[in-house]
C-alpha cells in the first residue's frame, strides 16, 4: 500500500520564487515538488499543498490524520503566531518535520519562536528548499 507524505505550506509561500528572492531563493514551489519526488522511496507518495488561509492547513493537517504517514511543515507566519496549527498537529500521531526555507534564527525576533517546534519530531532552518528535501528523506527512514 503507498504510503503517503502531505507537504504543507502556509502563508505567502504561493509567492515563491518572486517574492523576496534574496531571502527565500528563485525556486518555486513546484520546483521543491520536483525535487521531493526525486527522493521519494519506494511505496512512498506525496502531496503538496500551500493556503493563505490558517483554518485550511488546520483542516488538511486533520484530513492527515486518515490519508498521510507523515507530514513535512513549512507554516510561514503561522509558525510564530498559531496555537491552533500546533493543536492540530498534536492530534496527528504520525511523524512532522518542520522546514524553514530561510535560518529564521539569524532574523527579526519574532521568527526565534516558533509554536510547531513544541510538536515537531525534526526541525530544519537555512538549507534554502533543499531543507524539504532533507525532510522528505527522513520521513522516508523513519516510514522505512
Ligand atoms: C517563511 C515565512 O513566510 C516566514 O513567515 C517565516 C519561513 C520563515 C521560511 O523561512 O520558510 O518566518
């Protein structure tokens, strides 16, 4: 049976490749797609998603509950700011990597905390997007 991996993304990660290049890179998100599904193990799937909208990363972080053997996370904003998001993800029972395009460390303070850390099983910060693809990986191990 395939074994599915959701890729969630929140606020402004629609925009990509466009929008602060020098902080978040070109690539867009269907090229970090591409290069998670070059990673992929075998039996193994996975499904990207992005809204702007906090209610529809919580509602596909609940849908992930039935349908995803893991979750990778990149909430944007949402990280510092949702308790709701960080609900959610403690009632999914299944592996969360939470990547960070940008080393949110090296930023504005408000980006230091960050509430999906108090759930995620690995966390990933400054690789660019090759941190989806690390986070992809693991899942795969821990899923092996
Ligand atoms: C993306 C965002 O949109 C910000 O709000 C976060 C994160 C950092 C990133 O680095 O991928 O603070």
């Amino acid at each position: 049976m395939t074994q599915t991996i959701y890729i969630l993304n929140g606020p402004n990660l629609n925009l990509l490749g466009k929008r602060q290049p020098e902080i978040y890179g070109r690539e867009t998100l269907a090229d970090v797609e591409r290069l998670c599904r070059e990673v992929l193990a075998d039996g193994t799937d996975l499904r990207m998603m992005q809204s702007n909208w906090e209610g529809q990363i919580v509602d596909w972080i609940h849908e992930a509950r039935e349908a995803a053997a893991g979750i990778v996370i990149n909430p944007g904003a949402l990280t510092h700011t949702s308790v709701a998001v960080l609900d959610a993800l403690n009632a999914f029972e299944r592996p969360v990597i939470e990547v960070h395009i940008s080393n949110v460390h090296k930023r504005e303070s408000f980006r230091h905390h960050s509430y999906v850390s108090l759930r995620a099983d690995g966390v990933i910060a400054g690789l660019g997007i090759e941190g989806y693809v690390a986070a992809v990986r693991r899942l795969c191990t821990l899923l092996g």
